[in-house]
C-alpha cells in the first residue's frame, strides 16, 4: 500500500490531537507557542488575535512524543510532499495541496459547509470550555417532532471524562456529576492524558506502520470515546474526539487516492471542491446469519457448545476480515471503516475507476467462498452510491444516508449473480470420500468429511468433519482458553493448529503465535493482533488492538467439582459419569451442565427442587432504522453522529453485557451466543435467564439515559439441553416477534406478552405468591387450580375483544370469579386456624384481582413458582 496513503490517514486521525492536550494542561513552553502560532494558528486582525491553539498543541504532542511514535513519522523520505507533523497541525491553516486535504476532510467530517466552517473558524469563545463534558447522543434521539433543544441545559446527563470501560459507557445525571471548577476540570484531562501517554509507551508493533497504527486507533477510541471534539462556538458537544478523528482520517485517504488517481493532486482548487463526486459510500452486509449459527442437518453431540462457539465467533470475524479485504484492495487503511456491528460494516472509498474495480473483485472473492464452502446458505452483499463533499454537509446527508440504504435493499435481492453460480454445485458429489465412517460431515450434514478434519470427542472417540465445522470447533475450543487472536496471510509460517480453510482463501487463524510475532509483523506476515478479552476489572488491552467480538462463556470452576446438583435427576450412570468427567477447570460447560444450574437445593442433600431446563433469550432495539434516519434532527444528522450512535449502542451488547454475565455471581452460567449492534441472543438456566432480562431492562434504560424513544423488546423459550439449537433459536425468535407484534417495548415468556412495567409488577406478584407459599398460606393444589383460571380470565378478556358473534359454550369462562372464591375458601390456609384463616382468605381473595388485571399474563409469575417447585 502507497505509504502516503498512511502518511496522509494517520495525520488526519492526529490532527484533534491537540485538544486532548491543550485541555490537559500538557507542557509546552510558552516560546515553542508563541514561536509557532504564526505557523500553524489563523489570525483574525478584527479581532487582534490567534485562534485555535489545540494546532500548535497538535505539533508539540507529536513532537514531544517522538520517542513513542513510530521512527517514520520523523523521515523526510516517508511518502510524498509536508512533514507528517506539518500535515498534522496545519488543517487550520492550510497551504499546500496536502495540508488542505486533511483540511477538508475535517470539515466535511464536522458536516460544515464553506460558511459554517469560516463561522466556526472564528472559534467564538467559551468561558471554562475545559468544564464542558460529552453530551450522550442517545439523549437527544426523538421519533416525534418535539426534539431535544440545541442547547447544554436541553440535557441532564453527561459522559465523564474516563477511559472507556464497561462502566464508564454509561452517562452520569449531572445531578451525581458536574464539574464545578476549571482546576477540577483540567485535574481531569490532566490524569486521562498522563494514562494515554503511559499506554503510548507500551504500544506493539511501532516497526510494522499498518499493525501499529491500529493498535493506536483502539488505544485512542480507550481515553478519547468519552472526550468532545468540540467545545467552542455554536456547537452541541455530541461527537467524541475518538469519533471526529476517526471519520477525518477515512475522508483524508479517500481524497488523497482520488486526487492521486485523477492527476489533481497540485490543484488546490479541486481539493477545496464540494462539488464533485470524490466518494463512495461502501456498505457491506453478512446475509444469512441466523442460517450460519444455527445451521440444521447435523448431530453436534458433544461438541456442539464449541461448534456453536466457533460459528458465531465466525460471522463477527467474517464481517470484520471482509471490510478489512475491501479496504486491502483499494489501497485504504482499516481506519476508513467507520461503521461495523451486527454482520453489516460502512467504509468511505475513493469514487475511482480502480477502486470499483476492487470493490468488484473482492465481492467476487468473498462470495465465491461462500459459495464454495457454504452452497449460497450465507452471502455478503456489498453496495455502494458516489457522494461529494456537499453530499456530507449538515442538512443534505440524510437524502445521501437514505440512498445508502435502498441501495443496501436493491443488493439483499441480488446476493449473486445466478447466470455464474446457479444450478447445482459443481462437483459437489466427487468431493467426498467413502473410506471415512461417515458419507456427510455428522456436526453440519452438508459439507464432505475430510481427512485431517479430526474432531477429539473424549473417550478416545472421534470424527471425521468438514473443515468448516472441524475450524469452528477449532475456534470455539480456543477463544475460551485465549485472549489473543493473530490474523496472518494464508501462507505465513504458522506450526501450530490453524484454519485448514483459511478465510477467504487468505485469511490464516492462530490463538499461538507470540514467539513468532517479530518475525511475521517485519515480514508482513500478520496483519492483525488482537485481545478479544475483557478483564474482570473492565480494563481493555491497551498493548494491542482490543475487538469486542467474543462473548461470555461459562467456565468450570472448582467448585463445580462440589455441586451435586450435576448428579440429580434420574440420567443413566454412563451420563452421570461422563458429567463428571467433563469437569475441568478453565473448560467450558456443557448445556447440560448450564441446565443443571437451575436446580434448586433443599434441607436434604441429594434432593433438589426444580425443572433442568435451557431458557433462550432474544433481544434488540426497536425501531432502529427509525433511529437512525430520524432519531438525530436531520440538520444535525452527520456521519460522525451517525458513528457515534452506532459504536454507543454496540458498546453495551459487546462491552457490558459479557462484562456483566462475568461479574455478576447471579448469572455467571449465562452463555453468549451473540451479543452485537443491536441485539442479544443468551442461553442460560431458565430461571437465571428471566431474573436477568429484568436486569437487562433496567441497565439499558439507565444506558439510554431513560429516553422513551429508544427502547428494547425481548423473547424466551424454555427448552430441555438436548433440544436442537436450531429450534431453540426458532422458539426465542418467535417469541421476539410475538414482542414486537404487540407494540414493542415488550417482553414475551410462556406465549404470553407484557409490558416491561407489568413485568416488574408481575415479578413482584411472584414474590408475593411465593411468600404464601413458603409460609403455607397456599398449597400445590391452588397453585395449579390458579393455572387453570388463567385460562378462563384470559378467555374472557379475548371474548370482550372480539368483534363477532359469541357462542354459548364461550360463555363458560365467565364462571372463573366464583370458582376463584370457591378455591381461595376451599384450599387456603388449611394449616391455619379461625381467625388467621379468615385473614389469609380475605387477603388472598383481595389481591387475586391481578386475575381481572393481568389475566395470561399471571402464566408469568406462576409457572415460575411451579417450574421452581416442581
């Protein structure tokens, strides 16, 4: 890759620097400022004075770091035309065709046109501007068109200043945080940047400009995802400095490769344009997810918590790895992605001749992969449309951000070209080999078995696999044993295990390579390097890249080898033995295992209450296209923003909630199957797993900021372990849609929907009933008589909703208020005597008007309490 390319993508992505380190009060002598403000700051003779001095601040950052940067940045003879440091600081005040393309991609990042920018350039001055704090964008997202005011006091909560951890993501109401004095302030920036610096000394792989590079771009999303870009003038401090860098430096090296290509590269005229179409807007989308994870046709057996594992670690990475060939074959940094969540990624690309010919070529690439290794059951859709600067601008994106997504919808019919593809798959039927013990791979039933596709299964058993399924396994074994993942060319040296089907043919996978990372980063070797871990003290990696791609799973403990819930029930002894054998510390548990956990002990030993039951949680944002075309004002609407919202609301499925299932001793043997973008998909034990969409609720509300336009729907199913993951996912993703089908913000379980408020009360009815129950006010026998006239009060609300005419043998539903007394009489309190019966009676009688209330939904509460004493 054109080493300007990078040269011209890292100035970009450093240009802000300067306000991190003005803020912070970082030394700088006043005659290195004073000697440079005629260099790098605009002066406006009106006004007798130098504006915008986080530039100068931006030279000296880079200047007085030098010993932590990478060697190049100081060579005269790295890429074309300024010095990098020139490049970097000068975008204020601009003079040579290079210092003005990160000009103006700063601008056209801002979403200013000519005017505004000259506005802005005045900088009018904010008293104390060191005291203003990140506004959550999440805040101000309206769906109606009362939206939020431009103005500080329109908002009641703030980011603080702190490295982004999983309890950092979530903004602070100003009435538990507001910074009262500059020197508070400025005691704030100063720590936040005296870590940064710290961690810039410790960062890998200086020798190797793209690994490097980043490794600081997540070293910097770490202390700058909270920081404003902009404090100053009639601004609304919404977009983190993170994310203003970021989309600066994808809007640089498309402009630099498009002018480079067209010749234009001396004409400072055609920089400065607004006119031309110098863009495209590329968006690339995993189809075929759920197909993917939950592919059906195989036995997984014993394997299948890894085979799942890998599979759904498998579409994060894929999506990752396809943005990352797109920019490879246009000749971009990673860092022009600036959108990737949820299997769907957006990149900004030079509009050349050359670069639709990448873009081409790498669909090609991709898809024929796909469809050799997974017969058309999964594609990536790649579009793209041109745009220019004014395309950008406040006010005109959102018409450019609508485009974007129909031509998104014209390519999802279109995944392949059928005149190339269609038809059977050719030699499908010589592939396979007859002298293995099984005609079909037994973990996918689809693809032929191979050779060297050994799977261990324990008991000195194994199998013959597909390579797919056999490096899914591999996968799944290891990201629970690794922290660190390497992504090499397909033919670097690697040893030890690794893909037997690189990704894309081009791709090679290795969790082993730390005594070989030297060697392969100077070679070219190794692309990529990074920590998909999360410490339990929610400290991220800050030595390498950190990807928030891998979600919890539940390990063996030692104390697992002491719970005798593991051997209840009535299993063979062959099972029971092969539980207990499957009990190794740092290993995964088994769903079995998982589903165990929901037992409950007793006063004796050996005897539990309870069902053994999986519980399937499925769970996203509603309305999120709505957010996202019109949750932001749309004379507001930039992509910065756009961004922004997005990596905010990815942060809490693939920071916080793994975080959460691994702090919290409640739901430690929650699994994640996937957790990204917008929505959840857990399994876990089936009461753990309801206690916890409770949680789930209350901690997205309080991430939201309360707001009632941004909202979550929910759906569980309650399954036996040995049910097929397909039909676990089927099940919760119904019940999803039974959520959302009855108005959304909603949560449905046991076929029945409810409002997230009445589920909290009807919680509270299950602890009331169970209060009863423990203390002998109610038996087992009301318990399930109650069950019974569930159904009649829910038939009754179903007739006074009904439009047509009503049968008398309808009518006997009716009847659920007297058989109500009659029961409450007949069963209550039978322990008790005279008058703390009557009590027990009147009390149970008044408070069963839940029935008239809630009528199905008391299946809720109930079933709970049955399941748990069963």
């Amino acid at each position: 890759m054109d080493d300007t390319v990078y040269k011209i993508s890292i100035a970009g992505f450093l240009h802000d620097i300067g306000k991190f380190a003005e803020r912070a009060d970082m030394p700088v002598s006043k005659e290195y400022l004073n000697n440079n403000a005629g260099l790098y700051q605009p002066y406006y003779k009106t006004q007798n004075r130098y504006t915008h001095k986080h530039a100068v601040y931006t030279a000296a950052f880079i200047e007085e770091n030098e010993k932590y940067l990478p060697p190049q940045f100081n060579k005269a003879n790295w890429g074309l035309g300024d010095s990098f440091i020139n490049l970097a600081a000068m975008h204020h005040k601009p003079e040579s065709p290079l210092q003005w393309i990160i000009a103006i991609a700063d601008r056209v990042s801002s979403g200013f046109d000519r005017q505004k920018f000259e506005d802005y350039n005045l900088e009018i001055k904010v008293k104390d501007y060191t005291k203003t704090r990140l506004i959550p964008l999440l805040e101000g997202i309206s769906l109606e068109e009362n939206s939020r005011d431009d103005s500080l006091d329109a908002y009641k909560f703030r980011y603080q200043l702190k490295e982004l951890t999983p309890d950092s993501i979530f903004p602070s109401d100003l009435s538990e945080y507001r910074i009262f004095n500059r020197d508070d302030a400025k005691r704030e920036y100063s720590t936040l940047f005296n870590e940064f610096i710290n961690a810039l000394e410790r960062l890998w792989h200086k020798e190797n400009i793209p690994l490097w590079f980043e490794h600081f771009e997540n070293l910097f999303m770490i202390y700058a995802s909270h920081i404003p870009s902009a404090t100053v003038g009639l601004v609304v401090p919404d977009i983190s400095l993170f994310d203003h860098a970021k989309t600066t430096a994808s809007f640089a090296s498309a402009l630099y490769v498009y002018h480079s290509a067209n010749g234009s590269l001396d004409k400072v005229d055609s920089i400065k344009s607004y006119d031309d179409k110098k863009f495209l807007l590329v968006n690339g989308d995993f189809y075929g997810i759920q197909d993917f994870i939950f592919t059906s046709g195989g036995s997984t057996g014993k394997s299948s918590a890894k085979l799942l594992r890998g599979r759904s670690f498998s579409v994060s990475l894929i999506t990752e790895l396809a943005a990352d060939m797109l920019c490879r074959e246009i000749g971009l940094p990673s860092s022009s992605i600036i959108l990737n969540a949820a299997g769907k990624f957006t990149l900004i690309s030079p509009n050349t001749k050359a670069a639709k010919e990448a873009i081409q070529k790498a669909s090609i690439t991709m898809n024929e992969w796909l469809i050799n290794n997974f017969y058309g059951q999964s594609s990536i859709g790649i579009s793209y449309i041109e745009a220019s600067c004014n395309d950008f601008v406040t006010g005109n994106f959102p018409s450019l951000w609508e485009k974007l997504q129909d031509a998104m919808g014209t390519k999802k019919y279109t995944k392949f070209d059928l005149s190339k593809v269609g038809g059977s798959v050719k030699d499908y039927l010589g592939s396979f080999n007859n002298t293995l013990n099984h005609p079909l791979c037994p973990f996918c039933g689809k693809r032929p078995p191979h050779k060297d596709a050994i799977v261990e299964l324990g008991s000195n058993e194994k199998e013959y696999a597909c390579k797919i399924c056999k490096d899914h396994i591999y996968m799944g074994e290891h990201l629970v044993k690794n922290e660190k993942i390497a992504i090499a060319t397909s033919g670097a040296d690697i040893r030890g295990e690794k893909l037997l089907e690189p990704l894309f043919g081009t791709y090679q996978i290795s969790f082993d390579v730390e005594g070989k990372l030297g060697g392969m980063s100077k070679s070219g070797d190794l692309l990529k390097y990074w920590d998909i871990s999360i410490k339990k003290d929610g400290r991220l990696s800050k030595e390498i890249a950190t990807k928030f791609i891998n979600g919890y799973v539940p390990k063996y403990t030692d104390e697992d080898n002491y719970d005798d819930r593991l051997l209840a029930g009535k299993k063979r002894n062959e099972t029971k033995l092969e539980l207990v054998e499957s009990i190794k510390e740092g290993s995964p548990k088994t769903f079995l295992h998982i589903a165990k956990k929901s037992l409950h002990y007793t006063d004796k030993p050996d005897k539990f209450r309870g069902i053994e039951a999986l519980c399937v949680l499925k769970a996203d944002v509603d309305n999120l296209g709505l957010i996202f075309s019109f949750g932001i004002r749309q004379e507001r609407q930039t992509l910065s923003r756009i961004a922004n919202l997005s990596r905010q609301l990815n942060n809490f499925f693939t920071v916080y909630v793994p975080h959460l299932l691994s702090t919290d001793d409640r739901f430690k043997d929650i699994y994640t199957v996937f957790a990204g973008g917008d929505d959840l998909f857990l399994i876990g034990p089936w009461n753990r797993i309801i206690e916890f969409s409770a949680v789930l609720k209350e901690k997205f509300e309080k991430y939201v900021c309360k707001n009632k336009d941004v909202t979550l729907s929910a759906g569980i199913s309650i399954h036996k372990p040995s049910e097929p993951v397909m039909m676990l996912s089927e099940n919760a993703e119904n019940a999803l849609s039974e959520s959302k089908a009855s108005g959304k913000n909603r949560i449905t379980i046991f076929h029945e929907t409810a409002t997230w408020d009445e589920f909290d009360n009807l919680k509270k009815i299950k602890e009331n009933i169970e209060h009863w129950f423990d203390n002998g006010v109610i038996n087992n026998a009301m318990l399930f008589r109650l069950n019974e006239l569930i159904g009649m009060a829910k038939q009754e609300k179903e007739i006074q909703r009904a439009k047509y005419s009503i049968h008398i043998e309808d009518m006997e539903c009716l009847k659920w208020r007297a058989r109500l007394k009659y029961s409450v009489v007949r069963n209550i309190g039978k322990r008790l005597k005279n008058e703390q019966k009557e009590r027990a009676i009147e009390e149970v009688l008044t408070t069963m008007k839940w029935l008239d209330e809630y009528a199905g939904g008391m299946k809720i509460p109930l079933w709970q309490i049955l399941y748990n004493n069963r």
